[in-house]
C-alpha cells in the first residue's frame, strides 16, 4: 500500500520535472535575456571553480536571477493572455516583473564581485 504510494508520487514527481524542464527550454529558446544569464551563470560558476572561492553564494544568486527571470517570462504570458490590449496595470505588472529581475542581477553582481575578486586579486599579484 504505502510502496503503490510511493511508486505513484515518484511517478507524479517525475511528471511534474518533466513539465518544469519543458518551461526551462521554452524559455531558452523564446527569451534573450534568459539566454543571456544561463550563460552568464555558467560563466560565473566556472570562475568560481577556478578561483577556488566559495560555490555557495554565486550559486544562490545565480540561481535567484534565472528564477526571477522564469517568473517574469510566466508573468509577461499571463499578461499578454489577459490583457492584449494595452492597460496600466498590464504594464505595472510587466515592469514590476522585470524591475524583479533586475534588482536580483544587480546583487548578483555585487555577490560576484565581492566573492569573486579578492581571490582573482590574489591571483594577479602573485603572478
Ligand atoms: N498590455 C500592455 N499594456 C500596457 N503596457 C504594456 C503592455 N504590454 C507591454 N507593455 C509595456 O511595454 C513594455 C514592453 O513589453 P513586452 O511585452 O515587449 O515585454 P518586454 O518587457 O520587452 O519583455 P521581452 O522582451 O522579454 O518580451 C513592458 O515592459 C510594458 O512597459
């Protein structure tokens, strides 16, 4: 009883990744500035191996960006959906979506820059 459960929530699990994946790859392929910032945090996490500075806050901050930016793509089709013609509150809500995604790239930056450069400093001045 409880294994059928088990079985049948893994199953759902799967379904709903499945799904997820879906969203990631329609967005990859529909949105610039997703493309744009999954390379741009592939990029930083390299660094960061490579640097040998701590994964843990480039790897939040990269991860809070591309979420944010997921959200605003939901957010901007929703919209569209709703609203195709154009309304104040269509374009607070885009804008305030997209403002989202900027503020969280903003700290990402600063949570780069503070992680990543003093090690790439050490670096330079050792070399
Ligand atoms: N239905 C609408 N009503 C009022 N203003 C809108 C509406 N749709 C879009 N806008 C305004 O035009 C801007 C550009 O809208 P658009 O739909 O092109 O999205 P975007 O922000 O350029 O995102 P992307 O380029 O990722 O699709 C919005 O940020 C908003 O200010």
């Amino acid at each position: 009883m409880r294994s059928d459960g088990s079985a049948w929530n893994a199953r759902r699990w799967w379904r709903s990744a499945g799904f997820a994946w879906a969203g990631v790859r329609q967005a990859y392929r529909t949105q610039a500035n997703f493309r744009i910032e999954c390379w741009a945090a592939l990029l930083a996490v390299a660094v960061t191996l490579l640097l040998g500075a701590p994964l843990a806050p480039v790897a939040l901050a990269c991860a809070l960006v591309l979420s944010l930016e997921l959200v605003n793509t939901a957010l901007e089709a929703t919209v569209d959906l709703v609203s195709p013609e154009r309304h104040p509150l269509a374009k607070l809500a885009k804008d305030a979506a997209a403002a989202a995604v900027l503020v969280a790239s903003a700290g990402a930056l600063l949570v780069a820059a503070g992680t990543l450069l003093p090690p790439l400093l050490r670096l330079l001045r050792g070399a």
